[in-house]
C-alpha cells in the first residue's frame, strides 16, 4: 500500500490556461473522490467515482472543469481557462466501495493562478 | 442539507493541557462523523469516525470524541496535547443514506501548544 498519490505537487500558471492533475488512488480501492480546499477553508466536495463512472458532481463543477478516470484506475482532473478564483489545494481521495466512510486522501495539488 | 460548524477557528493549549476542539452538525438523517487532520503541506488524516456503533470513539495518538445525539455534537478530545498535535483539525459529516460517501466538512480548527 503505497498510499494515494498526486501530481504535480505544485501547479503555477497565468490566467486562461489549462491545466492538468492527476490522481493515482491506493490500487484495490474503486472508489475516487475529488476535493478543493481554499485558504482557510474546509475541503468542498466536487466529484466521484465508483470505477470508471462518474456518479456524482457538485455544482462546484462548472463547465471549465471535466473529471476522467478511464479504466478506473487514475483519474485527472482538468480546468479550462483558469481563473484566479480556482486558485486551491486540490485533493483527492480513494475507498472501497463497501467501506466510502474511510477514505484515504493524498497530499494534494496546489494550484496557484496569476 | 447535512452541515457541520467547528467552534473556534484557533485553539490555543500548553503542552500537557487537556485538548478540546468543538463540532456541531445538522443532518435530518442519521449521520456518519469524522475528525481529520492535517499537517502542513499534507493531506488529511483521518483521526476516527462515528458511524452509529458505541457513541464513544477512540482513535489515533490518544484522541477521543463522543457523539451526543441530545446535543448534535461530536467534539475532540486528547487528555494531555503534545507538541507534535499542532495542526489543523476537521470535522466532517456523511449522511448514512448517501452511497456515495462524500464528505462535508467543517471550516476547521487549528491547534497550536505551547511549550
């Protein structure tokens, strides 16, 4: 067990770029959770999936943010044209299915929007 | 609509001194309740979890919390803070009916001890 991983760490870019993250969850678990964390803040839900499917977004999820995780394994988030407002920790977090009360969150992906 | 309010948003204690970090929750369903961690530049640890067995739970490095359903709450406790807890604290609320297991968190609770 190797823990949920996520890269990059730290993410810099100008206003209306895109960007990319990438989750790899603890690899028996096929459940995958995404969070966004701001200054001072709690985590907020955005999205989830049981395998490949995604079953659940927030309305957090605007149209410039699209979640995959096409086999189920790991999962990327992207945001189009970045705005200083979507400057956040980006968290995500993995369970199994039978057990989503015990959810295993890796260390994060700063994004930071100029 | 599930929500939790963590009282304070930083509690200050001796090393020694007893740790009491506060939470309240509002859920028309039975809920599941968490406490996380967090260091640093890290992501959230979970400390333990309610979910509906003995009202009394016991978790990690020495912590505590008790559900009181009477008083919606489900506050943290550790007898003696060492140097080490200082982090940010989370509680957070998942409605037993919800398949998904998302989590609802509240605004956190930093801890700092003083040597």
């Amino acid at each position: 067990d190797t823990g949920v991983s996520q890269d990059p760490r730290h993410k810099i870019t100008k206003r209306g770029q895109n960007v990319t993250f990438r989750c790899d969850p603890i690899s028996e678990h096929n459940r995958l959770y995404w969070y966004r964390q701001t200054l001072g803040q709690g985590p907020e839900f955005l999205t989830y999936f049981q395998n490949e499917a995604q079953l659940e977004k927030s309305r957090l999820l605007s149209d410039r943010f699209s979640a995959e995780r096409p086999k189920g394994s790991f999962s990327t988030l992207e945001i189009q044209r970045t705005e200083q407002g979507d400057s956040a920790m980006y968290l995500c977090a993995s369970s199994l299915a039978r057990a989503p009360d015990t959810q295993y969150f890796g260390p994060g992906t700063r994004l930071t929007v100029l | 609509a599930q929500s939790v309010t963590q009282l304070g948003s930083h509690v200050s204690v001796s090393e020694g001194a007893l740790v009491l970090l506060r939470c309240n929750y509002s859920s028309s369903v039975p809920p599941y309740l968490f406490w996380y961690v967090q260091y640093p530049n890290q992501g959230l640890q979970l400390l333990l979890k309610y979910t509906s067995a003995a009202t009394l739970v016991k978790g990690i490095n020495g912590f505590e919390a008790e559900f009181k359903k009477s008083e919606t709450s489900f506050h943290l406790t550790k007898p003696s803070a060492h140097m080490s807890d200082a982090a940010e604290y989370f509680c957070a609320v998942s409605p037993v009916l919800s398949q998904g297991g998302k989590l609802i968190f509240g605004q956190g609770t930093e801890l700092s001890v003083k040597p």
